[in-house]
C-alpha cells in the first residue's frame, strides 16, 4: 500500500519535473447566451502552451442551431498584447464550427467567441488559464 503510494508520488513529481502535457487536462465546455444567442465553447485538447488547440463553438438561438453563422475567436492575454491570434471556425452543421489555434505562453488569457449571423454580431468572452 506505502509502495504503491510512493511509487505514484515519484511518477508525479516526474510529470511535473518534466514540464510535459501528460498531466494536462482538456477543460470543461462553457458558454453564455447573449439576446438569445447561445455561444458554447468546447476545448477539444488538453490545455497546454505552444500545443495545437482544437476547439469546437455551437452556436444556437432559442434552442435552434445555427449554421449560417461567420465564427471567429479571438485570443489574447488581458495583461499584454500577444498579437493578433483570431482563428476562423469551420461550420460542420448541427451548429457547430471548429477552430485551430494556439497559446503561445502559459497564463492568463481570454478567448472571445464571435458569431456573426442575420445582420448581427455576438460575442461570448471566457478566461482561460494555460499551465506555465
Ligand atoms: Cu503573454
């Protein structure tokens, strides 16, 4: 029982010692509806720097989704100009649209979601903190 624990001890503090993306978790969806738009944010990849990101962004409004929509995100850091970073979303239907993208440093960012459809912008921003 004491080895087992120790063993798994010293795995962790390898991990950790290594600074790989072993432990790197993908992180929970989230979303906010702006006038009755619903922008979801789905990470596909364990959130990590310098690591292809896919992330999938359902747009819907009152319950319906949209798959007409222009879909971009943007992402920066709030405490420094990390230039500009705004991947396009591809629609796949059913609402979705999948971006690529990158953090390229560990912190505090913020991904906005923008969604432009009928004449009208939405945009749903999200705090993000990438491991350093
Ligand atoms: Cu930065």
């Amino acid at each position: 029982m004491l080895k087992r624990l120790l063993i798994c001890l010293l795995l962790l503090t390898s991990l950790v010692a290594c600074g790989g993306n072993d432990g790197a978790q993908v992180p929970a969806p989230v979303e906010k509806t702006v006038d009755g738009v619903t922008l979801k944010l789905t990470a596909e990849s364990p959130l990590s720097q310098n690591t292809d990101q896919t992330w999938v962004i359902n747009v819907s409004q009152n319950g319906q989704p949209v798959d007409n929509a222009d879909v971009y995100l943007d992402i920066d850091m709030p405490s420094m100009p990390m230039g500009q970073n705004k991947p396009l979303a591809k629609g796949e239907g059913n609402g979705n649209y999948r971006a690529q993208g990158i953090y390229t440093m560990g912190g505090a960012w913020s991904v906005s979601v923008f969604a432009e459809f009928a004449g009208k912008e939405y945009q749903a921003t999200f705090d993000v903190n990438v491991p350093e």
